[in-house]
C-alpha cells in the first residue's frame, strides 16, 4: 500500500496526483473526526487545562511543560544511539558526553514533572523499584515481562 501511495505521489500525470490528494483529503477528514475537542479548538484546550489546573492537584503548565520535553529529550538522546548503531556515527567519548547532556536533559524534565505532580522524586524511583522488584523477584524473565499481573502498569 505504502508503495503504491508512493508511485501515486512521484507520477507527474494530474489524474494520479488526483488520486493522491483525494486519498489524503478523506484520511484528513477520518483524523479530524477521531479528534478530541480541546485537540482541535483552542477555547476548548484553554478549559481544558484551567479546568486540571483549579480542580485537581497539578500544575498543568508544568505537567505540559515536562510532558513534551520528556519526548523531545528523549528522542535526542535516542537519535544519538540511533545513529551510532545505524549511521555510523563513532561510538566514542564525544558521543558519550552527548548522551550524558541528553540524558541531564531528561533528568530536568523529569524532575519537573514530578514536581507539577507534587510528587517526591525519591519516592518515585522507590515505586518503580518496588513494582519492577514484584514483576521480576530476583532476575528478568521474558514471561514476567509478557504476562503482567492485572494492575501491573
Ligand atoms: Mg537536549
């Protein structure tokens, strides 16, 4: 499928461009119906969050704030090893010290989050601990790893 969207995208003919456009009109149209409304409008986003903002305990621009950094920095430090492990890229000190940079990054938005959870960073690292320690025992299995008990996040 994917290949035939291709050939459709490099024929210069109008009837296949045609096609093209027309696949992605209806495809468009399918992403916006699935859509939350707070994704689509802004007055809708502005209550959603002033809504997690007065009614619970986070701090929705801080949430937000570590949320996308959390994904941002992450995929920095993963585009680093992807590329040592796929492009070649030189899997010396240099690269080493970047990763650290990416992964100090990490640590800030982290952090962040936790506190716009109002959560204690050392107890967060205990919890996974604790939860990690109740799937695995002593050693990782593959089983443990699949089959999760219920709750088991
Ligand atoms: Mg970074």
């Amino acid at each position: 499928m994917l290949f035939k969207c291709y050939c459709y995208i490099i024929d210069k003919r109008g009837n296949a461009m045609n096609d093209t456009k027309k696949i992605f009109e209806t495809y468009c149209d399918f992403v916006t119906k699935v859509t939350s409304e707070p994704s689509l409008d802004i007055d809708s986003l502005k209550k959603s969050i002033e809504k997690i903002q007065n009614g619970s305990e986070i701090d929705a621009p801080r949430i937000l704030t570590a949320a996308l950094g959390l994904s941002s920095e992450s995929g920095e430090f993963t585009e680093i090893v992807k590329k040592i492990f796929l492009q070649g890229k030189p899997a010396d000190k240099e690269n080493v010290f970047h990763m650290k940079r990416e992964l100090g990054d990490i640590m800030w938005y982290w952090v962040t989050a936790c506190m716009a959870l109002k959560l204690d960073p050392t107890e967060v690292i205990l919890e996974n601990q604790k939860k990690l320690e109740a799937r695995y025992g002593e050693k990782f299995t593959v089983n443990q790893s699949e089959v999760r008990a219920k709750g088991d996040l």
